[in-house]
C-alpha cells in the first residue's frame, strides 16, 4: 500500500465492493451454522469491539515509542562517536535480525528472569515499538541524508550550531521524505500488533480466537477481524498519513 500514490475513490469503491461481499459470504456461512452473520455480529459484536479497542491503543503507544526511538537511532547512527553509534547499530541489527515473536517472548517471558516483570498489554506495545523503530531508524537516516547539502550548507553559513541545524533545517525537510515509508511502517505495526493475542492480551485477534473456540465459527471470527484490520489500514491510517504529508508540504512550501 504506497501512501505516495493519489487518492483514488475506485480503489475505495473497489474495497467497500469487497467487503460487503465477505459480508455476504459469511452470513451464507453463518446460515448454515445455524446463525446469520448479523446475529454473529449481534451477540459477539460488544467482544469485537473492545479487542478493537485494545488493538488500536497497542498501536497508538507502540508508533509513539517506535518513532521516538526511531529518530534517537537514527540520529545515533550519523554519530561521529564510534561509541554512540556502536550502541545504534548493535539494537538496529538485533531488533531487525529476529523474529518480533522472539523480542516479544523474551520481554514477557526472559525480563522477569532478571527481576524485570511487565504486564502483558505493556510487554507487548513495547516489543512492537521497538522492532518498529529499528527498522523505522534507517528510514530517518536515509531521509537526513536526503536533504540537499546545500541545505547543511546554508545552515552552517547562518552559524547555527548542531542541534538548531538539525531541529530548525534538516528535521522539516527529512520529515516530508520520511512520511510516506513511515505511513507503510505503521501499518506494518497494526499487523504485528496480532502477536500480542499469544502472550493473552486482549486484543482484536485475541478476541477472534476466543469466538472461534466457543463457536466453531471461523470464517465468521477471523474474517470479522482481517475485515477490521483492513478497514482501520486502509480507511483510517492511509488517509490520516497522506493528510499529514500534504500539511506538511503546505506548511514547507507557506515557509
């Protein structure tokens, strides 16, 4: 999904036609379970709501801390201290390296072994923030090291020191190259906000899980939740990401 592409209201067009036929899908599915997709919807729609909720919190605190921690690398890893980019460059490779299940048993499971304890909803907002930002830090890297070296150039010429170069030049114009691989990366962490489901929070997939246990109804459960996700990555997080480029290239261009 490249959030560099216009807007086209077809593909929205092409996406509602979709889901309203998996709609109809799982309701014939439903009918010959003995329920319809309505009345699935009726009954477990109260459930599937609060792991939605929970889901789109996983998310908001993990970009939170991704981008945080995405920016401090980023700019670590430019360091001319061997030292300070050393330690960017050691958690970028561990972080990108293996797996997000992994990261995130180690912190719920391994951390406690040392007297590090974290409630579950916690351990899991905080494995997917940092697997994102390590690979969300070379996306600031690559997008500081995009802006023109004239750009450096004049900043240095005004006598500004590092850091008012860096906040007040580099940082805006670096801000409009990296929104569009940022807004991939996001949705990239709604995904992988699933995996919390197996250390028992209760999220979206989680609650999916526990439908389908009672219900045997597995179109209806996790069909219900892929159309969530679809939804939320395509009519909520896109639109929210392409509105803040288009912002900041009015405000770049008004400046």
């Amino acid at each position: 999904m490249d959030l560099r592409e216009p807007i086209d209201h077809r593909v929205a067009g092409r996406a509602s036609l979709a889901l309203y036929l998996q709609v109809r899908i799982f309701s014939k599915l439903g009918k010959d379970h003995g329920m319809s997709y309505f009345e699935f919807i009726a009954k477990y729609g109260d459930r599937i709501l609060s792991g939605t909720l929970v889901s789109m919190m996983l998310t908001i605190l993990a970009a939170i801390l991704a981008i945080a921690i995405a920016v401090a690398a980023g700019l670590m890893r430019m360091s001319p201290n061997p030292l300070v980019r050393g330690i960017a460059t050691l958690y970028i490779e561990i972080f990108r390296g293996t797996s997000l299940l992994v990261q995130l048993y180690w912190i719920f499971f391994v951390l406690p072994l040392f007297g590090i304890t974290l409630e579950k909803f916690t351990a899991g907002f905080i494995a997917v923030g940092m697997n994102l930002g390590a690979y969300g830090s070379e996306v600031v890297r690559g997008a500081i090291l995009s802006v023109p070296r004239g750009q450096w150039e004049a900043a240095l010429a005004l006598n500004m020191s590092s850091g008012k170069r860096m906040l007040r030049v580099i940082l805006p114009q670096a801000l409009l190259i990296m929104l569009p691989p940022w807004g991939n990366l996001l949705i990239e962490l709604l995904k992988g906000t699933a995996l919390v489901a197996l250390i028992a929070v209760a999220d979206l997939t989680f609650q999916a899980k526990q439908i389908n246990a009672t219900t045997y109804l597995s179109a209806q459960s996790f069909g219900t939740a892929l159309i969530v996700y679809y939804i939320v990555a395509r009519f909520v997080i896109t639109p929210s990401m392409r509105w803040l480029e288009g912002y900041m290239k009015r405000k770049m261009g008004r400046a």
